[in-house]
C-alpha cells in the first residue's frame, strides 16, 4: 500500500485530520457488493461503522445495498429526515422517546423497526401502537452464540435462542398487534474473532479458526430451522439479517439469510488485518487519521499532538490505533496512545519534519469518526471533498 499519495493530499491541512481515500473505498463496497449479490441477497450497511452521512449515502447507493442498519433511533430520525428510508435500528431500547419516534416515523410512512428480545419490549411498544392506532415494526433479535464445552462463546445480548424462544415472543408480538418485520442473528464470535491476529499465539489462532467454523456449522441448523418455522408459522418477514465484515463471506451461504449487514470493512480498519478469511483479505484500508508531529524528545523519537483515539471493547493492545506512515514508528509501551501527546519510537522518527503529519490507522471503523467533525475525502491523490462526520451535524448517540 503505498501511502505517500495521501501523505501528499494532505499538505498545508490543519492537523489532526482524519481522510478517507475514495478509491480504496469504492473499491471495498464494490467488493461487498458483490459477494452478497453472488449469493441472491441484500447488503444493509451498518451506519455505526460509517458514522460519516455522505458516506452512508454513498455505500447505500450500490448495487444491491437495500436499507441501513441503525444504532439508535434519534439516528433513524436523523437519517429519515435526509430522506433515507428501510431503517433498522439493530439494538434494542426501552426509552419512552425512542418508541415516541418510532411511532412518529411510522406515521410519516417511513419504514422503520426495532430490534427486540424481550416481553417489556414488545408490550410497551404494543401499548403504544395501540393508543395511536399503529401497526409498529418489530424485529427479533437472535442469540447467535455458540455453547460448547460448557463455555459461552459469543456476546451477552439476546435470551432468544431456541425456536421455541423466538415463536413465543413472535407470536406475542403479533397477538398484541405488533409487525414482526424481520430476524437478526449477529454471530459475532465469527464476525468479530480474528483469527490471524498478529497479537495471538498459533495454537490460539487455531483454536478461534476452529471456534468460527463449528459456530457456521451449528448456526446453519438452528437459524434456518428457526426461519422455517415462523414462515410455517405465517410470519411474512421483510428480512432475515445475519453477519458483518469479518463473517460476510461465511453467513451469505447460510440457508434463511436473506441479506447481510457490513460497515467496518468500507474503511477497514486495523482489528480486520487480524482475519484469514479470503473477502476481508481483499479489502484495503480506506480511512486515516493524521497527527502533527510537534516535538522531538531525543533521538529515535517523535512525538505527536494528540491521538488518544482508543476503540471500545475489552482492552488490548488490539484495540490501539497504529502509525502507519512513515513506516517503521511504533507506539511507547509507556504511553501508547496519550490524550493530547503520543510519543512513537523508531529510526524514522529522525527524518521527521516538526509541524508536518504521521499517519495513523485506527482499530476500529466508525468510532474514530466522533473525534472529528469534518472528514477529508480524497481521490487521485488529493481533497476532492470536505464533508461532516456526525459529531460535525451535532449528532451524538451512543
Ligand atoms: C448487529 C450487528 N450487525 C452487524 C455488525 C457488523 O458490523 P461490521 O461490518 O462493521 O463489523 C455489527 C457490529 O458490531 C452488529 O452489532
């Protein structure tokens, strides 16, 4: 990958700044495009992993892009009111101004639904439909995990899990006078489970290699007889959701699967260098950020004005963002990524110009998005477009 271009681009740019290199993006959703219409399905773009709206408006206008996967529902509003439609918010809420928004959206005729795995859920939003005379959009959210060996293999989200679970909150849904719209299963310990990671022994590799595939193999059971008997059962479903970047290759051969949701890999960032899987393989990094180097506090050593840009989740090495240019700096073991300092080591560190950019990959997709409020959108080697991230529209959810 050949850096230098994007480097150039951003000359005399006020530093830090964040770019995404257009061409490397189109390419990646052209690749996921692809693999989902090779397997006769949809492709619903997980906006939490964009987070950027010229982007989502721009993944959604693919070829076999259909709907968006929210994360809250003031997004879903936000989203609708630019005239998006087919929104589903993916993680379920009990705020009363949440089901207020539903409902109001629905009136409007936007196509909006909620993921739910719960009884309070679904007769809190049953109630209210009730009282505005609307038929709400439900969808059930699917445990995805994997039980072997008396281990817990997988997050901690949905008690749904068998096809009883799932038809007798289906059918209380329907009885109360909610629309079950569709069914979610996000089996994120394929999805999201590396296992080519740099940070991990051989055998532990080995081990989530194996983890991954009898977790497809058990999936493949109990999700498409789960899909067989609510059809049986006449639950027209709008859709039948499943997978992410780091599964998209493995959950568009699963019987039921009618579409698929993706997002990390329009950017690809760091914790998806981590995959064998040959799809994530083909993508290339797309989003950047850039640090100003401002001080040089010896030889071999550079340092930059902020970077604390950490991702979410259980804390690792993992989860650092990593300088990618010039190459051969690495992160202090001392400081790592620091709130307003990030000291990087290495010989190149010598070569560097105070005042000019490192470069730097996150490890995840869409948080680095909250740390800016413009995005630099780049193309043939230089700015093609300035446009506003959400924290630039004010928005902030999670
Ligand atoms: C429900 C759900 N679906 C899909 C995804 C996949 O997103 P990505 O492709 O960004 O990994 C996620 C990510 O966490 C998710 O929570």
């Amino acid at each position: 990958m050949n850096l230098d271009h994007i480097v150039r681009a951003l000359e005399g740019v006020a530093l830090p700044a964040v770019a995404v290199d257009l061409e490397a993006f189109d390419r990646n959703l052209e690749r996921h495009l692809a693999m989902a219409r090779s397997h006769g399905l949809t492709l619903r773009f997980a906006t939490k992993s964009i987070r950027v709206r010229a982007l989502i408006e721009r993944a959604h206008k693919g070829k076999g892009a259909r709907g968006l996967m929210a994360f809250s529902m003031t997004e879903a509003a936000a989203l609708a009111q630019g005239g998006l439609d087919d929104l589903f918010v993916a993680y379920p809420t009990l705020q009363p101004s949440a089901f207020a928004q539903l409902a109001e959206l629905t009136e409007r005729g936007v196509i909006v639904s909620l993921a739910v795995d719960s009884d309070e859920a679904v007769n809190q939003l049953a109630a209210l439909g009730k009282a505005r005379g609307l038929a709400l959009r439900v969808v059930l959210c699917i445990d995805m995990s994997l039980r072997a060996l008396g281990l817990h293999l997988g997050v901690r989200r949905s008690p749904l899990r068998t096809p009883q679970d799932v038809i007798a909150l289906a059918e209380r849904a329907r009885d109360l006078g909610l629309v079950v719209h569709g069914v979610m299963g996000y089996e994120a310990q394929v999805a999201g489970l590396g296992d080519d990671s740099p940070f991990d022994a051989a055998p532990l590799r080995l081990t989530k290699r194996a983890v991954r595939a009898a977790s497809m193999r058990e999936l493949a059971q109990r999700r498409s007889a789960i899909v067989a008997e609510l059809r049986a059962r006449g639950f027209a479903l709008a859709f039948v959701n499943g997978g992410g970047t780091g599964s998209l290759d493995l959950t568009t051969t699963q019987t039921g699967v009618t579409e698929v949701s993706a997002g990390s890999g329009l950017y690809k960032p760091l914790l998806f260098d981590a995959f064998a899987s040959p799809f994530v393989r083909s993508l290339e990094p797309s989003c950047f950020f850039a640090l100003e180097a401002v001080r040089r506090p010896g030889p071999n050593f550079i340092t930059c004005l902020g970077g604390g840009y950490v991702a979410s989740g259980a804390h690792g090495p993992d989860k650092l963002p990593r300088p990618v240019w010039p190459a051969g700096l690495d992160l202090t073991a001392a400081e790592g990524a620091g709130e307003v300092q990030t000291p990087l080591q290495g010989e190149s560190a010598n070569r560097i110009t105070l005042g000019s950019p490192v470069l730097f990959r996150h490890a995840k997709a869409g948080e680095v998005m909250e740390r800016f409020r413009e995005v630099l959108l780049l193309r043939e080697g230089r700015i093609v477009e300035r446009v506003p991230t959400y924290r630039g529209e004010g928005l902030c959810f999670l």
